[in-house]
C-alpha cells in the first residue's frame, strides 16, 4: 500500500518508505516482503497493466486509502522488470496494427464517402438537369460531408430522397444566389429573411428543373 506518511519498515527498521507491505498488522518495506525486485507500474493504461500481470509470475495490487471517501482505491501494481518490458513489447506490436486498421478504415471511408457524393450530385442532376456539373459537385460535397449533421448525411440523404436531394439544392441557392446571408448580418430575423428571397430561390429552381 502506499502510505498517507511515509513509515520505517517494523523489520529492518528502514527508511520511512511510501510502499509498504503490511504484514501481521505491521508495516514492512517491499524488500522485507520479498517484493523489492518489483517495479511499480502506476494505474491509466489497462491493456498494459493486464498483459503485465499475465507476463509477471508475481504481481501485487498497490492501494491507497483515500480519507474522503473513507476507503481504499487501486494505484497501480507491482510487476517485474522484465514482465513489464515484454508487455510494453505487445503493447506497442498492438498499437502499430490499431495504425494500420485506422489506416484501412479512413481509406474505406474516404471512397464511401466519394461514391456517395457522386451519387448525390448524379441525383441532384437527375432532378435538376440545367444545374451545372460543377454546381451540382459543390453541392453534393457540401452536404454530404461525414459527420457534419447536414441533409446529406440524414437518413432521407442517404437514401438520396427528392426531398432530402431539393433541400441541399435550395439552401445552396439561398446562400450562394441570393442577399440571404447579408440579411442576416444585417439584423433581419431567419423567416422574414427567407421570406425576401423565397421568389429569387424559386426563379432559380425553375432555370434548374428546365421549367424556367
């Protein structure tokens, strides 16, 4: 245990010492308790401190009572030195190959993500068919960027839906083809706002459907 003060060993009378193995209700130092060619490996990394108790042939739990809470809480454990090193050993072979799967799972991602882009601007020129090619990218890319919360990556954008597919394309034009945004800036409140350029967003949509 580690000690609130540290405390001389009731054997060999050394120290004061902070880790201390109680024993018969006395407290004796690590090497009394035939524990000193143990190395102490503090709590926080749970993968390492299991594999260096599994590669340790002897192990001990180190606890410290904690006065506000009137209890003893874990602090790490003592394993030996060479136990340690083989298990920093797996550690980092596993850290390496966690690399490499994060590696393999942006790359699936990223082409997942640019399928569905392609797919989204194909969509959007389907029912949209005088939007230009490019237009139609920028606003595929936009919505359907991963983990952005936009209409593109809605259940109703995943699965490409009109209305989901005209939602991306009207908020597009309402940014980029009309005062919409300088309204804003300007004080005037988000409906009154859209109510001033609901006609210019409409004319634009008809251009785009080939109605206009």
């Amino acid at each position: 245990m580690q000690a609130l003060r540290k405390k001389r060993c009731a054997e060999c009378r050394g120290g004061p010492v902070a880790l201390l193995a109680p024993e018969n209700g006395a407290p004796r130092c690590l090497d009394c308790a035939d524990l000193g060619h143990l190395v102490f490996l503090p709590r926080g990394d749970t993968a390492l401190t299991r594999r260096a108790r599994e590669e340790s042939s002897l192990s001990a739990v180190v606890v410290r009572f904690n006065r506000r809470r009137s209890r003893y809480e874990r602090q790490g454990v003592l394993v030996e030195e060479a136990a340690l090193a083989r298990a920093e050993e797996r550690c980092l072979a596993d850290a390496e190959a966690r690399r490499r799967r994060r590696a393999r799972d942006a790359r699936r991602r990223a082409a997942e993500d640019v399928r569905f882009t392609d797919a989204f601007a194909a969509e959007i020129r389907r029912l949209f068919p005088a939007c230009p090619a490019e237009r139609a990218r920028e606003i595929a890319a936009h919505a359907s960027v991963r983990g952005s919360g936009r209409v593109g990556r809605s259940a109703a954008g995943r699965a490409l839906s009109e209305m989901a597919v005209t939602s991306a394309v009207i908020a597009s034009v309402r940014h980029v083809d009309t005062p919409y945004d300088r309204f804003l800036m300007s004080g005037v409140a988000r409906h009154e706002a859209r109510r001033r350029i609901a006609g210019a967003v409409e004319t634009r949509l008809r251009e785009w459907r080939g109605t206009g």
